[in-house]
C-alpha cells in the first residue's frame, strides 16, 4: 500500500477521534470548546471507534484471507452541527480493489463484518450494564432529574428505540432495586450504553437484504436470484416503516415509525440499489455458511428498531 495512503487513513482516523470525543463531551451536556472537559468523550469515543473498527476490519482481514485486494477503513468523522443528532461520525466503509472471485468469499466478506462488529457492541453494552454509575452520575447532568420541577420543565425529549438485545441485557444485567438504570430518554448520557446502542443501529443498517449492503452480500450468496425478491420487500417495509414517521408531523398518532428509513430508502434505490451483482463462481454455499447466514439474520431482529429515534416537545 501506498504511504499517502496509509496516511490518508490515519489523518481520517485521527480527525474522527477528534470528532466523536467531542460528541462525547455534548453528550454529557458538557461544554465542548473547555478542553477541560476533552477527556470526559474519551470513553464515548474510544468505545464507538472499537465497534467500527471491530466491523470494518470483519471486512478487511476476510477480504484479505480470500486474496481480494481490500483498502484499510476509510472512518467518516461528523463535526457537530446545530439542529443534528451527533454521533461524531457517519460509520467507516472499506472498498474491495479487485472481483469477488466466488459466493463463499462474498459471504464471508460480507458476514465478517457484522459479526465482527456485533460482538464488539455486545462487550460495550454488557460492560456498560455491570457498571452502572450512581444517582450522582444522572444528578450531575440534570441537578433536578427527581424533582417534580424536571417532570414539569418544557423542553425538547429525546428518546432512543428499544431493541430486543439492549433490552435482555438490560433485563438481565441490572437490579433498578440496587441500580438506577436510565430510560431510553437518558441513555444517551451513558457513553458505553450510547455507544453500545449506536452499534446494534448500525448492525441493523448493515444487514438490511439489500443490495450491496452487508445484508445483500449474505441474502445473494444464501438464495441467488430469489435475492431480488428479498430485497424488494425488504425495500418496501423500509418506506413503508418510514411513512409512518411523518404521520406524527400531520398530527395522526402513529405507534412506530421513523422518518430517517425513508430517506435510508431512497439511498438504497438510488445509490446501493436493490440488485446484487453476480460473481464468477457461483456454487452454493456449504452448510455451516448457510447456517452462519440465518445466524445473521436473527442478529438483525436482535439489533433492529422500527423507531430508533422519537423527539418530542414537552409542554
């Protein structure tokens, strides 16, 4: 590899470190530009770059066992902006250089990585369960959280969706006799608990049976052609998912929904597209790859939201 190019993955790297302690740092209602406070996203940051990175590297190091040319991640940093939901960065994507030469090195390029990054997320949440702070943590953000004033402050809520996995280890990992264990609408404080969630999110992006995505890698090279089916109802649950988050903004109640998969949609049209392209070696995988393949399916029920996200005015 090129020197320029390993240094444009370090810089990438490096500004992105950069940018997710930052949110960090907003995530714990904390003043940003108080470098003070720099080292308070560290955990935010160093957790969040793990999961990526575990995923990305799922990738890379399969690419390279089946001898296709893989590039190092390329990491996405996101500088805040107003008005934005800022996890510090768009995710990190690797890019193959040379053909795919067969179904089996497709699966396992493309399942590598979900499972690679699934398993890192699971150690981020089952750490962050077991060490839950005290009162004081929660107290230290909002000095009021249980007061009857804070039930009746006006303001913006912010709520993180359940998914099946956050909420079994949060049911097994945690006593609220012993424990505050905080709502969806305070999670996002908890820097191993956000970061933790933010991975099942985009364990469940990834794993969507579309296209290029992860998910279409695995669903081509499990079903051929019946892929193309697959995908496009996969593709419509998606808009319809998505619809159903605009009812609230037209003041019809809508039990899930979020508009985000909507626009996740149109990407998927217009620039993943539904289709997989074939390979040349097109044999049928063996029995422990299919087995691994529903396996991954199951972890996308595991990590999915219909509503990863609901913002709400509180009178």
């Amino acid at each position: 590899m090129k020197p320029g190019r390993i240094v444009l993955h370090f810089l990438l790297f490096v500004i992105t470190f950069f940018t997710t302690t930052v949110a960090g740092v907003q995530w714990l209602n904390l003043d940003p530009f108080d470098l003070s406070n720099f080292s308070r996203g560290l955990p935010y940051s160093v957790s969040i770059l793990f999961i990526l990175s575990c995923h990305e590297f799922g990738h890379y190091f399969a690419a390279r066992y089946h001898k296709v040319d893989a590039t190092l991640p390329f990491y996405m940093p996101f500088p805040a902006i107003a008005g934005f939901l800022n996890f510090g960065t768009l995710g990190a994507v690797i890019r193959t250089r040379s053909p795919i030469p067969s179904k089996k090195a497709m699966f396992d390029i493309g399942a590598a990585g979900p499972i690679a990054g699934f398993i890192a997320t699971l150690i981020v949440l089952v750490y962050g369960f077991l060490n839950l702070p005290g009162k004081e943590f929660i107290l230290s953000i909002h000095p009021d959280y249980f007061s009857s004033a804070k039930a009746a402050s006006a303001g913006v809520d912010l709520s993180f969706g359940h998914t099946a996995l956050y909420d079994l280890l949060r049911f097994l990992l945690t006593d609220p006799q012993r424990h505050f264990v905080p709502p969806m609408s305070e999670m996002y404080h908890y820097p191993f608990l956000c970061t933790g969630w933010f991975g099942l999110f985009v364990t469940a992006m990834n794993l969507l049976p579309v296209g290029q995505l992860d998910g279409g890698h695995i669903a081509y090279t499990m079903f051929g052609d019946k892929h193309k089916l697959i995908s496009r109802v996969a593709f419509i649950i998606i808009l319809i998912i998505g619809v159903i988050g605009f009812l609230p903004l037209i003041g019809i109640t809508a039990p899930f929904g979020w508009t985000g998969w909507f626009f996740w949609g149109i990407i998927l049209f217009f620039v993943v597209k539904l289709d997989h392209p074939h390979v040349m070696n097109e044999e049928p995988l063996d029995n422990l790859r299919t087995l691994i393949g529903w396996g991954t399916f199951f972890l996308f029920l595991l990590s999915f939201s219909p509503s990863p996200f609901s913002i709400s005015l509180s009178a």
